[in-house]
C-alpha cells in the first residue's frame, strides 16, 4: 500500500497532467515532458525529492493566459537567466501541499524535448517524460552539484553504446552543453563506467 507521501505526489502529478492536457488541447502549450528527480527515478535512478518539474514547450507567447490555465504564477527569466521562465503552483493533497515548477527553456531545447518524449507510468499516472538522453543534457545545462551527479548516474546506469554517445553529442552542440558532456563521458571512461 503506498504511503502518504507517495499518494500525494500522485495525486498532485495526476492533477497537473490533467491541466497540461487541457493547456495543450487548448493550443496554449505544444508538450511537456516530466525531467527533476522523478525523470530520474523513471529512468533508473531513485532519489529523494520534495517537487514535481515539467519542462514546457508553449503554443502561445501569452504566458499569462497559459498561467491562468493551469493555475499558476508565472516567473519571466531574466537576460542572465538560462531560464526562460518558470510557472510556479503548489496542489493541495490531504492538507499536504505539493510545489511543482514548470519550466521555459530557450527555444534551441525544443525538438531534444519534444522529439525525446516517451510516455510511462509514474504513480499510478501516464506521463510524457524527456527521454533519458535529454534528462542528462538538461541536467549538464542546469549544472548544480545535484544535477550533475544525477547526470552522471544516470549515464552510468544506462552504460550508452557508442552510438548512443555520438547522437547525445550532436544533441549537446545543438543545446550548447558538449563541453559539459564531453567532461563526464571521459570521467566515466577513467571510472570505467562506460560501454
């Protein structure tokens, strides 16, 4: 039987499916795809985490009218930010409420999200999740220790064949992270991690 806290995460990621679906139907949003620590539980790597983030590929330029569609405030990233922006909501579950962030990248990420896409059961819901090679190229970008120690177990986990490594490479020129991914994969060659 899942705990509490599994049954709130749950509830709250059904319930913002539900509004991303509404939003996408509406043409307000072109995708989303699931990335944070559940994206790396899905593929492989569990860990502990407190929120639930999307990344979000929009329809429309009229962030605040995606905003009132799925409840949220919206954050415009600054020029320095590598973030476009960030819609912020928390989903109330049992008196427990939930922070999920649901974020803008630069338009260069938009086919590695969109294109990467794979849809798989995450508490009991169906989710559109970045694929594995994209969840490691936005953590590279993201760049906090967390981040990177997620992308390199994630790497590790998944042990890529060569070919793999070559389209990941061509995906990180086209998002500007393959000095970021050239540093790991040599790290996890010297660690003898790779394939």
């Amino acid at each position: 039987m899942p705990d509490v806290a599994t049954r709130g995460f749950g509830q709250a990621l059904t319930e913002v499916v539900r509004r991303l679906e509404g939003a996408t139907h509406d043409g307000l949003l072109r995708g989303y795809g699931l990335i944070g620590g559940f994206a790396a539980a899905a593929w492989g790597v569990p860990r502990a985490t407190h929120d639930i983030d999307f990344v979000l590929v929009t329809g429309s330029t009229d962030h605040r009218k995606i905003a009132e569609a799925i409840g949220a405030q919206f954050r415009a990233g600054d020029p320095s930010d590598p973030l476009r922006g960030v819609f912020h909501l928390t989903i109330d579950t049992k008196g427990r409420g939930i922070p999920i962030q649901l974020i803008l990248l630069p338009a260069r990420w938009t086919d590695a999200v969109l294109n990467g896409l794979q849809t798989l059961p995450i508490l009991d819901c169906s989710v559109p999740v970045v694929s594995w090679q994209t969840l490691v190229l936005l953590k590279l970008y993201a760049g906090s220790p967390q981040d990177l120690m997620d992308a390199e177990t994630v790497l590790a986990v998944r042990r890529p064949k060569p070919e793999e490594i070559r389209e990941m490479t061509s995906l990180a020129g086209a998002v500007g992270v393959s000095q970021e991914l050239a540093t790991l994969v040599r790290r996890l060659e010297h660690m003898g991690l790779s394939t």
